[in-house]
C-alpha cells in the first residue's frame, strides 16, 4: 500500500461511492502521507455536507475519538474498512474537532445538518475539522454570519477594532449569548451585495478602486501584529508535500521555488500590515446604503511583505480566468480587477508601491506556487496534471 493510498480512494468517486451506497464526491483533501486523508463529503441531491476521514494501519486513533464523542452525543460516525484503510464519515453535527464549538449553537439549533436541510441554515464554507462558516437568517433585517472554529478564536474582536479605528473598513464580530458560550464561534454581521469577483462588472469601477484604498489604509496602519512565516521558508515545506504526492512535480515546484526565492531575496520590499490572503473575494462590496466596500476574512493578517498582497490578488484573477493551455501572463491590462486595485491603491499612496511589472510578476508567482497543489485538494481525478499546468503557469509568469 503506498503512502498516498488513503487520498487515492478518496479522489476515485467510483470506488467511494460504491463503498458508501450512494453517489458521492470528496473535495478539500487534506492529506497526511502514510497517515490519513481528511475531506469534506459530498452527497448528490443534498445541501448539507458532511466529512470523511480515511486512515492507514496503525493510525485510527483520531476515528476511535471521533465515534466517541459523537456517542457522548448521542450521534452516529459511521466506521467501515476497505483492505487495510479504515475509513469513517458523519454529518457536519459529528466533525470531532467542531464539536466544541458547535455546542454553543446547540440551544439554537440542535443538528446543523436538519437546519440546512430545512434551509433554516446555509453553509457558506466548511474545511473539515477546521472551520464552517454559516448563513442564518433571521425574522427582520438582513442575515448573521456564523464562524465556529477548532481552536479558540482569541483576539479577534480587538484586533478588528483596531483596524476599524486605524480606519480600515472591515466587518466586526458583534456581541452575542453564542458568543459567550464558546469562544470557538463568532456570529457577524452581513454585510454588502456580495463579493467583489462575483458582482455585476458594472460596479467594479467604483468597487475596485475602493477596495485598493482599503488596502492601503491596511498597509499603512500602525496597528500592532504579529510577523507572518516567512514566504520563502513557507514555500519550502511545501516542496515536501507535493514529492510526497509525486516526485516529478515535487522537483519542478523545488526548482520555481528557488527561482522565486532568488528574485525576493535580491529585492527591496516594503514591509508592514498585511492581510495574508489578499483577492477579490475578500473584498465585500456594500449596497448603496453602506461603505463602497469591507475587507474580511483576516486569518492569516500579520506583519510581512506588503507586495505578496497586491500579488495574491492578481494571482486569483489570473486563475479565475485562465484556460486550459493558456498560461502566458498577459499583463495587468487584462485582469480588470486588479488593475482597478492597482489603481485605488497608488492613488490612495499604498506603500507597497512603486511596484514594476517585474516585482508584480515576482509575487503572482509566488502566490501561484502557495495555491499549485489545489487540483489535488480538489480531488479533481486529473490533479496530476493540474499541478504541471499550474507550474507551467508560474514558469510562464516568470518570464
């Protein structure tokens, strides 16, 4: 049984499917080589999406914790063995690390599961014994926004009261008897019309702009984080996971790295407050009765270089519009986002410029190299290829 045995037979919806009784596909793979492969489940025909974890020999401790606390529950994980895998699966209700926090939900809503089901409850994201972030709407006004997490979310509240007194528009938690229950669940309020790489393009040249001084009010700030990994040491462990997946790619990604690595070490970059997951979809757009725009998700905000920001952004607008075959870098003209970001920024005097067309390129590269194995965790049956094209990209880009 090779190391990858566990993600293997997650990506073979076939194979899983016919295990499970019903038609089924996986996607987020988070994979352990030799170990276990965490993802989340997907039903078709249904709303609400469940886990799945699959473990190799030796190594099914953390499924034994998971029965047991679902039992403690009174709810059902579900065990069942393929060769040598054990495999195990639930409802959102079971996923061993959330349960912690969606206890404090539990007075409102007894099963996450029956709520979306019963469209009481929508999910708006779930990363599997990590986060799930919910829709709940409510009788009068507009909708909450649910975040239950695995680990405490310590300082978050005083963190984004900081930056909304710097002056950066950002959306903050509000105070509320969940909230006092658990300090693994945030609730939010909704905010805007959607999200800056969904809305109408007729709002992006207003949008855009707006969201380019947001980011400069951010990296301008003086409001006090922690540093962020360093991007090069960041890239490197990456290197091991994708060998570990497959070597050929594994040695291509080491070699881009270090192409990358050399071209930020032998620059001069502005350092200061920065969001760490920079792109049009964290850029919430208000309606006309609200602020042009709002910054969200702040996960991985810290003290870094101010460039991997502007380069993040582009790098998504780059993969959104990319086709199969098409991996030249076509310049910022034609990612309308970005260079309407680009815009509000300098005008706004972001200090992560001035960037040239060669620094921007530098750090889209490195952003596409931090996102090269998602058609792996996509469990996209063809990933392999996927990651070659994505290490075409990064070539292409870098010129």
């Amino acid at each position: 049984m090779t190391a990858r045995a566990s993600a293997d037979l997650l990506i073979d919806r076939e194979r899983l499917s016919t295990l499970l009784g019903r038609q089924v596909r996986t996607t987020r793979l988070r994979f352990k080589p030799g170990l276990s492969t965490s993802a989340v489940l997907l039903t078709a025909g249904q709303d609400d999406p469940g886990w799945i974890q699959v473990s190799h020999p030796g190594h099914t401790d953390k499924l034994r914790k998971a029965v047991e606390l679902a039992g403690e529950r009174g709810q059902q994980v579900h065990v069942l063995q393929d060769g040598e895998l054990t495999l195990a699966h639930g409802t959102i209700d079971t996923d061993p690390r959330l349960q912690k926090g969606l206890d404090a939900l539990r007075p409102v809503h007894a099963s996450v599961s029956e709520a979306v089901a019963a469209g009481r409850l929508s999910v708006l994201r779930y990363n599997p014994q990590r986060r799930l972030v919910l829709r709940r709407d409510v009788t009068a006004g507009d909708p909450l926004v649910l975040r239950v997490t695995a680990e405490k979310q310590v300082g978050v509240h005083a963190s984004l009261r900081d930056l909304a007194a710097a002056g950066v528009p950002v959306v903050e938690p509000v105070r509320d008897d969940v909230r006092r229950r658990s300090r693994r669940v945030t609730v939010w309020p909704w905010f805007g019309q959607g999200d800056l790489a969904t809305v109408d393009a007729s709002v992006v040249e207003t949008a855009g702009p707006a969201a380019g001084a947001a980011l400069a009010r951010l990296h301008g700030s003086a409001v006090a984080a922690e540093p962020v990994l360093d991007t090069v040491v960041a890239l490197s462990r990456q290197v091991w996971d994708v060998v570990d997946l497959d070597p050929g790619a594994g040695e291509r990604l080491h070699a881009l790295t270090a192409a990358v690595a050399e071209r930020i070490g032998s620059g001069r970059w502005a350092t200061g407050h920065v969001h760490g997951d920079f792109s049009a979809d964290q850029v919430l757009v208000g309606r006309d009765h609200e602020d042009p725009v709002r910054l969200t998700d702040f996960d991985r905000s810290g003290r870094a270089r101010l460039a991997g920001d502007l380069g993040s952004f582009a790098a998504a607008e780059l993969l959104a519009g990319s086709r199969e075959g098409d991996q030249a870098w076509p310049g910022v003209d034609a990612l309308p986002l970005t260079r309407a970001m680009l815009a509000g920024y300098t005008q706004a005097g972001g200090a992560g410029q001035p960037l040239t067309d060669p620094d921007l390129r530098t750090w889209v590269a490195r952003a596409l190299l931090t996102r090269v194995t998602e058609p792996f965790r996509a469990a996209d049956p063809d990933w392999l290829a996927g990651i070659h094209r994505r290490l075409d990209q990064v070539q292409a880009v870098l010129g």
